[in-house]
C-alpha cells in the first residue's frame, strides 16, 4: 500500500499543475481584456484551449474577447468574423456546462451581434436567441446583471422598430415576442441594483429614456455614468461617450 503512495502523489501534482495552468491563463487573459488588449486576450484564451483542451470558462471568455474587439474595430469584415467565432465559442460553452449563465450571456449576445450582419428569417431567429438565451442565464443565476442590460437593451432595440417593419416581420415571419420601453427600464434598473458601478448600465438606461421623451430622467443617468470610476479600458470609453452626451443636454 506505501508503495502506490508516489504514484498517487504524481497523479494528484499533475492534476494540481493542469488546474494551476488553465487558471493562470485565464487570469493573464482577464487581465489583457481588462486593459482593453482584446488580440492578446484572445491568443491566450486560444492557447489555453488549445493546450488544455475545453475549458469552460475559457470558452465564454475568449466569446466576451472576441465580441468586444468585434466592437471596436471599424472593419465590417473583420467583425463578422469576430462575432460568428464568439457566438461558435459562447455555443461550445453552453454545451460544455448546461448550469453556467455566462456560455448562455455571451450566446445572447453574441447572437446580437451577428443579427447586425444577417437579414430576414436569419436575423430574426438570431433576434429571438438574445431573448431566450438571456432569460436563460437569468434563470440560472438571478444576480447575472449582464444578462439583465442585454435583455433590457433587446426589448428596447424591438419596440424601436418603425410600425412598418414590425409589421413585415408579423406578417412574413410571424412576428417577435412582445417588448416594450417599460420593460427595458425595468430591466435596466434590475441590472443596475446588482452593479450600480458599471457605467454602460446608466449609459443604456439614459439613451432608453431619451427615446421615450423622459429627458430629465436620461439627463440623471448620464450624470451618473459620467461620474463613475472606470474599472476597464471599454468603461473609460462608456464614461466619455456619457459625458459628450451630457454636455449636449
């Protein structure tokens, strides 16, 4: 019995050494994101996939990397090669662990982001997806308060459809769930009571209460965006977006 103590031991430093990896990775990945390097996030989430095999965690976060430098690239090309990898990765995460809500986060709104390149029954199914994978994630985690500003941001980009449009999809394609600005702002602020530290929570929530003619409410959520301490490189862009808005009021 002594003598198979060695190999025990081996066996639990090699598992040990893999976790070790694999979580060193995804910090050095994290923190690239963070610091709005997203290429260099993207080759470490990579390595560590390719390395490690799949890893669940790596997979939604390489999808996160990849549609936040699909975001902020002006090559249309290069963005739908982004998004269609991010929503393939955020899918593998899903797959990989049905009880994790960021795979479902990122699926919705990596879904959301190739709509922008799709037309017709396509881009309405990728419409439908943001939806139920984001209530998805909610339903697996109720603090996910960024499943909460992509569902508010979906109710909100529908009811802004023009009556024409709406009515095309209703009677070509049989139409979208239900969605109102109410909804949006309601969603928002449940987002917001979770982080009311993240900037894009305000910035979205004041851009929905434009839209429905509540200047003085946008007004007070863009104050508080701009106000806020970025915490990453994409926060510092959310806070000058809000202030260039505010000095418009």
């Amino acid at each position: 019995m002594l003598k198979s103590y060695p190999s025990f031991l081996i066996l639990l430093l090699t598992i040990s050494s893999l976790v070790f990896s694999q979580n060193n990775h995804i910090t050095i990945g994290q923190n690239y994101y963070q610091n709005g390097e997203y290429q260099k996030a993207i080759n470490t989430f990579e390595e560590n996939l390719a390395k490690e095999g799949f890893n669940y965690e790596s997979l939604w976060r390489l999808s996160q990397a990849q549609c936040e430098f699909g975001n902020s690239l002006n090559d249309e090309d290069k963005k739908e090669e982004l998004y269609k990898s991010a929503l393939e990765n955020a899918k593998k995460a899903t797959e990989l662990n049905k009880q994790g809500d960021m795979g479902f986060a990122y699926f919705a709104i990596s879904s959301g982001r190739m709509a922008i390149f799709k037309g017709g029954k396509e881009k309405l199914q990728l419409s439908k997806d943001v939806k139920s994978y984001a209530e998805k994630a909610i339903q697996l985690n109720s603090k996910n308060d960024l499943a909460y500003h992509t569902l508010a941001r979906w109710n909100r980009e529908v009811t802004n459809l023009s009556w024409m449009k709406r009515m095309a999809i209703k009677v070509i394609y049989d139409g979208l769930p239900e969605a109102s600005f109410e909804k949006a702002v309601e969603l928002f602020q449940r987002a917001i009571s979770i982080d009311p530290d993240y900037n894009n929570h305000h910035l979205e929530l004041a851009e929905t209460y434009k839209l429905m003619g509540q200047k003085d409410l946008a007004k007070k959520e863009l104050e508080i965006a701009s106000s806020l301490e970025p915490k990453s490189a994409k926060e510092k862009v959310y806070k000058q977006i809000a202030t260039e808005k505010l000095a418009k009021f």
